[in-house]
C-alpha cells in the first residue's frame, strides 16, 4: 500500500513539475519582443525580411526559424529561405556610427567614454562587416567613410575633437544618404548628451529620407558622467526616431554603461535572422504592403508597411500592346488640335496667282469671251 501511495505521489510531483516547466516557458516566450527592422525588395517581387528577436533586456534571443510566420496584405506567404538567427550567424551588415562632438561632450571626459565604446564597437565586427563613422556639432563631418578595415575606424575615432552646437538631425539625413546605395543590412546608431538646436533638417524628415532603403536608426542617449543625470537630453525624440524606423533606445549614465550598449546593439545587430519570400503581386505599382511576422510558438506578432516602388505602374506582357495603343492615342488627341489650329493658317496664307473672269457680250447673239488675268 506504501509503494503505491509513494508511486502516486511521485507522479504527481511528475505532473506538478511539467506543468510548471511549461508555465515557466509559456512565460519566458512571452516575454520575447519581435521587431522588423528593414524590408529589402531592390529584387521585387523578391522580398527580404530582416527581423530581431529579444527578450526584455534586449539581448539576442534564438528562436525555432520554423515557427517564424510571415504575412503579406493578412495572406501566408510561403518562406523561401530563412538565415541568421544564432549570435554572431546574420548576414554582414553596414553600420554608420554616428556621434555627438559638440562642445557639452568635453565635459567629464564624456568624449573620451565615447571613443572607448565606439572602438569596442568597432573591434567586434566580423569579416564582411563595415562601418563608417560621421560626427557632428554645428557642421557635419565624414571623418572615415564605409570600411571594411577596423584599424581605419579606430584611428579615426582617436582623432576626434569637440567643437560646438548639435546638429544630429542634419548628421543623420547626410548618413542616410552615405547609406543610400548601398545593398544589405544598414543600421545607424547614433550618440549624443543634449539637444539638436542647429539643424537644418527635422525628425520628421530623417524618418523621410530612409525611404525604400528601410534602415534602421538606433539611439543612445549620453548623460552627466558626474551626477548621472538625463536633463538637457530630448529623450522622447531619440525613443521616437528608434521606434519610427525599428532600431532601439537606450539610455548611458557612465563609459562603463556606454560600453555594454555598444557591445549589445553588436549582437543583436549580428543575430537578426533573413527571410526571403516571393510577394504574389509581383508588379511595382507604388502601392503599399501590409506586412506582419509572427512567432508560433509564443504568438508575439510585430507590423510594418513596406513599398515595392514604382512611379509608373508596371504592366504585364500580355497587356502592353494595349497599354502602348491607348498611350498613342492620348499623344494623337494631344497633336491633332495643334496640327488643325495652324492649317487654317496655312492656307490662308495662299493665293492663286490668277483669275477667270467672264465679259458679258455686248449682244445677246455673241457668245461671252473668257478673259484670264
């Protein structure tokens, strides 16, 4: 009778402790955060995916890539490839390393914290990695452009200077458009201790100017080394600037909390995974595309818009003769009333060049003489 008692308590423990396992991993995959941080179509109707998975405190979180669901305009879209996903394994990216060297960042050696946490950055790129570097204070300086080449950045980041009023907001419009033509993963992280009050350029149009290109702008906001305090820093507009464009804030009291943040937008950056699709409305008809990713297993689901492009809408083969007849039509609607306007110009501009005139006889009996003039 023991041995039973003690086998239905043991089962029972067995049970207790299953279903606790899986409230513990029911809670643990809740707490995941999904973001789409860039959609590439430059080869539409091919479409590329880049999305990051992490938990709470934003590290990298590796996920089943089968339980990955994409969905286009609400339909299942059937996934061709997906990559990346363990640390260290996405694809190489592109990274522009944007930093405040304003007058604010001479003060408590905060310069100094930022160069240490910029080069610890730099040196955990991997081959195939790149990186330029752009600072800004009233003006906006490309001290390194895109490289490949570590020991580049790293002595440009030694030779930075502090200078005077900030201008991010025009340092991020001129990073875009360092970013512009270039394929790939693309992420800016940019740093900075106060306010913008020297730009030309607004929020709203650094969110503009990513257009189709889609990368991401992830901020770090740098405060007092001394006293660990936020004032003076427009905390809302970095939150809202990495929201908007699907890159990440965080805030840095110290050089050794600056440090971690580099280290860690590093490894998210390097664990995102790649998904590829084939979208069903393979024309570019500048129309946009819902899209969603969704985790099966947890159900976190995350939204995004993005745009195939296209100022004129494409047209299938079997359409085109039609598209052309309709075309030369317009064009012939337009000429034809020009062609007739000025005709009846030109011919009254022409005379003839002689006359027949008819002389009445003087009797009826004579037949009329035919004068020519």
């Amino acid at each position: 009778m023991l041995t039973k008692w003690n086998r239905c308590v043991w089962i029972a423990v067995a049970l207790a402790a299953q279903l606790l396992g899986f409230s513990g991993r029911a809670l643990a995959q809740s707490d995941l955060q999904i973001r789409i941080t860039q959609v590439d179509n430059s080869a539409f109707p091919t479409v590329t995916v880049y999305v990051s998975v992490t938990n709470s405190a934003g590290e990298p979180v590796g996920v089943d890539p089968a339980g990955i669901q994409i969905l286009e305009n609400e339909a299942p879209m059937q996934l061709l490839e997906t990559r990346g996903g363990g640390q260290g394994q996405a694809e190489p990216f592109t990274t522009m390393l944007v930093m405040d060297i304003s007058g604010s960042m001479d003060k408590n050696g905060k310069l100094d914290s930022a160069k240490q946490a910029a080069i610890t950055y730099v040196s955990q790129m991997r081959s195939g990695d790149q990186a330029g570097l752009m600072t800004y204070d009233t003006q906006v300086y490309y001290p390194q452009s895109v490289t490949s080449d570590p020991g580049a950045l790293i002595t440009a980041i030694n030779l930075l200077r502090t200078g005077g009023d900030t201008s991010m907001f025009d340092a991020l419009i001129e990073a875009e458009k360092a970013l512009e033509g270039m394929s790939g993963r693309k992420a800016i992280i940019v740093l900075t201790d106060g306010l913008d009050n020297h730009s030309q350029s607004t929020a709203d149009q650094v969110i503009e100017q990513i257009g189709p290109s889609g990368l991401t702008i992830s901020t770090i906001g740098f405060g007092d080394a001394s006293t660990a305090s936020q004032a003076g820093l427009d905390e809302p507009t970095l939150r809202a600037l990495a929201e908007r464009s699907g890159g990440l804030y965080s805030y840095a009291s110290d050089a050794s909390a600056l440090s971690s943040l580099y280290q860690r937008y590093g490894r998210v950056l390097q664990s995102e995974y790649a998904i590829t699709y084939v979208s069903p409305a393979t024309l570019r008809d500048g129309v946009n595309r819902n899209l969603s990713v969704s985790l099966s297993q947890s159900g976190v689901t995350t939204a995004s818009v993005y745009n195939p492009g296209g100022v004129l809408p494409e047209v299938s083969g079997s359409s085109l003769t039609l598209f052309l007849s309709i075309l030369g039509g317009l064009l012939l609607m337009l000429i034809l009333p020009y062609v007739f306007g000025h005709g009846t110009g030109i011919f009254k501009g022409i005379k003839p060049k002689g006359r027949i005139k008819l002389a009445q006889p003087a009797s009826p009996s004579k037949k009329p003489n035919i004068k020519i003039k």
